[in-house]
C-alpha cells in the first residue's frame, strides 16, 4: 500500500518552488530596470541628448531615468490595492508584462538625430511604465514567499527574491560588457546598445512560464475567506486606508530604513559607471567588469545575512550594514580615482557588502509589520515611496554633486547622512524576528514578537 506524501516534504517543495519562481521573475524586472540605469551612464548622453556637453548629457540621461522612480509609488498604490483584494500572484504576472514590454520597446526607440526631441520625450514614457511595473514587483514578490514560510527561517528564503537585484543587475551589464568588448564604440552607439533591450522579450516569456505555475499565498487564502465573512457583517476599509490608519509608524519605518540601502545603492552600481568613464577616464570595459563581478559575489551574499538576521534579528544585520556604507563613502571614490581595475573592484564589492547587510533582511523586516489583508499595501508604500526620495535622485545629486564640486567628497557626505537617517529609523523600529505573520492583527500595530533560533 503507497504511503501518504509527507506533509513537511510537500511544504517544502512548495515553498522551493515558490522561491525560485519569485527569484527568476525579479531577476528579469531588474535586468530591465538596471539595464535602463547602466544605459544612462555610458550611452543615453550620446544617443538621446547628444547637443549637450557630455557631463550634462549624463546629467540629462540620469534625469530621465531619475523620472521612472516617480511612477513607483503610483505602482504600489496600484498594485497593493489589487494585491491586498485579489491576490499576489496576478499581480505578479501583470508587473512582468509591462516591464518587459516597456523595456522591449526602448531597445526600438529612433535616436534624437532620427526623431528629433521626440526620441528622449518616448523615452522617458516607457521608463515611467517601467517604474510603474517595479513599484508593483517587489512587494508581491517577497510577500508570496514569506507568506508561504515560517518564521523560524524566514529572513533566509525571503532572501532570495532580492537576490534578483544583483543578479538582474549582474545580467544586465554581462550582456553590456559582452557587447562593448564584441563591438567598436561606433557600433555600440549606432545599434549594439539596443540588442539587451531586445532580449527582454524572451526573458519575460521564460519568466512568465514560471511565474503562472505557482501557488497562491496560503495566508492570502486564509485572510481573504475571513475578509468576505466580515463584509457580510460591515463594509471593510480599502487596504491604503487601512495602512495609514493602523501601521503609519511601521509605514514611516520602512521609508526611513530605505534611505542609505537606496542610495547607496544606486550611487556604488550606477553612477560610479559614469563616474569612473567620464571623470576618472576608465574604459567602459573596466567599470562594467567590476560592477559585474562585484554583483555576482552580492548575489552569493544576501541568501548569508537572511540567515543571519534569522538568528541574531532584523535590526542587528540592517544596522551593521547602515553604519558600514556610511564609512565606506569616504573610501569608496579614493579608491575608483586610483584607476586601478583591482582598487575599484574592491570599492565596489565591499560597497554592496555593507548593501546586503540592509537589502537581505528587509523583505522579511517589511513583511513581518504589516497584517496580511494590508501587507502588500503596507510593504510596497514603505518601500516605493521611499525610492521616490533616495534611488531615484541619488546618480542625478551624485553628478550634480561632482558637477558644483568637482570633488567627490560631498557624494561620500550625501551617502553618509542618509545612513545616518537609517540607522535613526531601525533603532527606533521593534524586532520582527520570530513573528507569526498570519496573528499579525489589523486593528494595531503588529505586536513584539519572541526570537525564535534556527
């Protein structure tokens, strides 16, 4: 007689599935999305602004790309809402379409000398879609995982949708490098650039494949069979509502705790590309080749402090990190002007090291301080909102910054007091570690939970 399938087993294999299904799709929407940012600082200047000294074409090219971040937080009201009433998982599949088809289309966009200021108008239309797509992913990402899990190792398989950060990142400027290294400057200006946005048509077919096979959240399950039960008693508040009424302070946290990871961030991968071509004069080669190999070893690093942060907690592992890039800021740049290849690889690495430290715990952080039928709401406007005032001005002030001063040490300052602003709101936040997401209640902020060891 066949023995029944063991329930942990099942679980198990459930929850693997899940985690890697949410790995690859985030892999593709940031491949689309860093590809933008990594474009910006070596080609958009020339293509799409190229009347204007090169400085102020990075500047003008760093602007529109800047613009996509104010379509995110529009993305999570959007897709929190839906989220938090129908599901994560169509909402998923949903955020994957637009990024790809909007990032697709750039790679067929005419050039300002084809089309005149038309070309940078359309430009910034489809990065505004792509903004919109990734203020939708990220919450519905970590959220189908850590619902899917226990709290007991949480911090690590929560983990591993961030990873599609570096890898997506890694992806993109693999396939920049691989083209400026097969190709002359001139046809990489002319038409190679285009070919890695052309390519995100295929991943999404891939990620979408993968994406529509899994499971609905258990908890989402669970809380919206409770969520029709009371709307026969009383109508229920709209999840936004219900956000800024019971968890502003956790709302306020997560923006807060955002700031150094955000901007740090986008300052160590994306403006340190222009940074090191335009003004310390590296080639493209070299800047890319390190910003590749340094995502790959981050990408090895997150699934590590996840873990870590389940046994030591949240705050511990996110403050290390906070206090870490705000120190690094000053070395960070001294290390890049020595244009040795071995220095600003260093630079780089030991950059998103201290990155990890924050990003690595902070799908688990955000999801564990909202309640289930508000949690995509709560953890997308946390977070999204946020980028509006950290990632997405951070490579503009940064070149603005270098522009003024000529000196990169008031970019290591703006680094330095946005991780003070971090490390002021993760003290000030409670530990999440070891909290039952589905007895998180909707009518009070989530209560302490008890450290639970792994």
């Amino acid at each position: 007689m066949a023995s029944s399938p063991d329930p942990a087993r099942t679980r198990g294999a459930s929850l693997r599935k899940v985690v890697g299904a949410s790995l690859i799709g985030t892999t593709i929407e940031w491949y689309d999305y860093f590809l933008y940012g990594t474009a910006a600082a070596l080609v958009f200047n020339k293509v799409f602004f190229p009347n204007s000294d090169p400085l102020t074409g990075t500047l003008l090219s760093f602007l529109t790309y800047a613009i996509g971040f104010a379509a995110r937080p529009i993305g999570a009201l959007v897709f929190g809402h839906f989220g938090d009433r129908i599901g994560r998982k169509k909402l998923l599949v949903l955020s994957l379409l637009l990024m790809g088809g909007s990032t697709t289309l750039i790679g067929c966009l005419p050039t300002y000398h084809q089309a005149g200021v038309a070309a940078p108008l359309m430009l910034t239309g489809l990065r505004l879609v792509q903004g919109f797509a990734l203020g939708g992913e990220w919450g519905g990402a970590v959220l189908l995982v850590s619902e899917h899990g226990d709290a007991k190792r949480r911090g690590f398989w929560a983990s591993w949708p961030q990873g599609g950060a570096p890898a997506g990142n890694l992806l993109a400027a693999g396939v920049l490098s691989l083209m400026t290294a097969v190709q002359s400057d001139a046809d990489f200006i002319a038409w190679g650039w285009r070919v890695p946005f052309l390519l995100s048509a295929l991943l999404v077919m891939v990620g979408l494949w993968i994406r529509l096979a899994v499971d609905e959240s258990p908890l989402f399950k669970q809380a919206l069979a409770a969520s029709e039960a009371r709307k026969a008693q009383a109508p229920e508040q709209p999840p936004l509502v219900a956000v800024l009424r019971h968890h502003w302070r956790e709302v306020l946290t997560a923006m807060g705790a955002r700031m150094a990871e955000n901007i740090s961030y986008y300052v160590t991968t994306t403006f340190v590309l222009a940074y090191a071509v335009g003004h310390v004069h590296l080639p493209k080669q070299t800047a890319l080749n390190a910003v590749l190999i340094a995502s790959a070893i981050q990408f090895a690093l997150i699934p590590l402090f996840g873990a870590l942060s389940d046994r030591i907690g949240r705050k511990p592992v996110y403050l290390f990190g906070a206090v870490g890039v705000g120190i690094w800021a000053f070395v960070f740049f001294g290390l890049v002007d020595t244009k040795s290849f071995g220095s600003m690889l260093l630079a780089v690495t030991i950059g998103l090291f201290f990155h990890s430290a924050m990003y690595a715990p902070q799908a688990a952080f955000f999801s564990e301080m909202f309640a289930t039928r508000m949690r995509y709401s709560g953890a997308s406007i946390g977070s999204q909102f946020a980028s509006v005032a950290a990632g997405a001005p951070a490579p503009l002030i940064a070149t603005a910054l270098l522009k003024d001063y000529g000196s990169s040490t008031p970019i290591a300052v703006y680094v330095a007091i946005a991780s003070a602003i971090t490390v002021l709101a993760v003290v000030c936040a409670r530990e999440t570690r070891g909290r039952d997401l589905a007895e998180i209640g909707e009518d009070a902020p989530a209560p302490a939970g008890q450290p639970v060891g792994v």
